[in-house]
C-alpha cells in the first residue's frame, strides 16, 4: 500500500500548515481539514520520484470560509 507524505501550505495566511501521511494524495479542488480548519487545494506537486511505497507531495492551499462554495472550474 502506497504512503503519501504530504506537505500542506496555506498561501495568505499565517497558518503553519501541517506535513501528513495519507493513503492517496489530494487533487485540486478538493477540501481538507487541518487543525480544525477548512482549506481548498489549488496545487499539487511531486517533490521528488516514489521511494518504493513513498510518494513525497506538495500542496498549497487557500482557506475556505463557512458557506464559500469553491471559485476552481469542475471536471
């Protein structure tokens, strides 16, 4: 089973963002919870090539706000 250590960063805000293994990576558009709060992914990046079952991921967020519906196109 793959592990994906994920580096989150929150762009505009002083929030510290968080570094997380997970079991599939994020995609863009999605929502996530750190700490209590909700963020949008608007970017994903492979930091480096998989490491056997390690997959080292990049992604930078926004703050969400309560009610806010999301300003990225669906797919």
């Amino acid at each position: 089973m793959a592990i994906y250590k994920v580096s989150f960063v929150i762009v505009g805000s002083n929030d510290p963002g968080a570094i997380l293994n997970m079991s599939r990576a994020p995609v863009v558009g999605e929502r996530v919870k750190l700490g209590g709060k909700t963020y949008q992914v608007v970017e994903v990046l492979n930091l480096i090539p998989p490491r056997g079952e390690f997959h080292y991921i990049h992604v930078t967020c926004k703050s969400v706000k309560a009610g806010e519906s999301s300003d990225l196109p669906s797919n």
